[in-house]
C-alpha cells in the first residue's frame, strides 16, 4: 500500500495538509489514551490472557516500548487529572509533559503548572519539574564546588611555601 507512496505524489505538499494531519494524530493518541486508560482501570487486557497493559500494547497493539511506557503512564495521568486531555489533543503539551507533571499537580496549582507547561520542549520540561520540586521541598538553589581545593605549589620545593612565593618564584599547579 505505502510502496507506491511516492508515484503521482504531489510536487507541492500543502502545509496545511500537513498541519492537519500532525493535529489528527494528536486526537488519535489521545483517543487512545482514554481507551488505554479504561483497558487499565479494568484490567480487560487479563482477558485476553495477557497479564499486564504493556504487554498487551507491545504484542497486540504492536507499540514499541518506549510509545507503550509513555502511553500508559499518560494514560494513568489523565485519570488522575482529565483536564491534561485538552492541552494534549490541541499540542500545547506533549506525552512527555503529561506523563512527568502529575506528581507536581495539585487541585490548586493545577492550571498555572500546565500554563507554565505550554508549548515547552523536553528539556524545559525538567527544568520546571526541578523548580516545582525545589519549590515544594523548600530548597533554595546554590552551587558549590565538589572538586578538593588545588592549591598552587612551587616549582623549586613543590610545596605551598612563602618563601618561595615572595623571592619571585611562580608557583604551578601540581
């Protein structure tokens, strides 16, 4: 079926087009995430004699482990907190911000976290999860050094010596 993909492909792809298409995978992922997250609540996939979901999203559904682990845990996000539904259908938030922010979302904190979430890339992600986390724990931010201290030593007795440093010597670092 994709093999012939290519012949009598239109010269010029519409962006529009493509955006469309990039938003009806966005719904169908989270049509499945609600699906998933009913086939957990329920434990339908036991049924199927399958003894958990990711087992039954990697042999039956035919996900790889990473789409499967990323999917479950948004799904169970999303039980915990439905309105994730939305930014994650309309891609203001993607699988990985769903399925990291709900151990930092509270009734009360819930919207400004998932504003301050909006349209963030992985790494932005983990930053606002460490704010969130130093923020809750009370941690204020301070950077130390772990390396021992170097000092400088003499060249001629290879030591810390003043008598050295004050005849002009330079000192070196060992």
């Amino acid at each position: 079926m994709y093999s012939d993909v290519w012949r009598g492909f239109p010269i010029m792809i519409s962006l529009v087009q493509v955006k469309n298409l990039a938003q009806r995978e966005r719904e169908a992922t989270v049509t499945l995430i609600v699906h998933l997250a009913e086939l957990d609540q329920r434990r339908l996939y036991l049924a199927e004699g399958y003894p958990s979901l990711f087992k039954y999203c990697t042999d039956v559904l035919r996900l790889s482990e990473h789409a499967t682990y990323n999917r479950i845990e948004t799904a169970r996000a999303v039980r915990q907190f439905p309105v994730l539904l939305e930014p994650l259908a309309a891609g203001w938030v993607t699988l990985f911000a769903v399925r990291l922010l709900p151990p930092h979302l509270t009734p009360k904190n819930h919207r400004d976290v998932l504003a301050l979430a909006r349209h963030r890339s992985k790494r932005e992600i983990e930053e606002l999860i460490a704010r969130l986390r130093r923020a809750r724990h009370g941690v204020t931010t301070t950077v130390t050094s772990c390396l021992p201290s170097r000092r400088l030593r003499c060249r001629r007795c290879h030591a810390s010596c003043a008598a050295c440093a004050t005849s002009g010597r330079q000192p070196t670092r060992p």
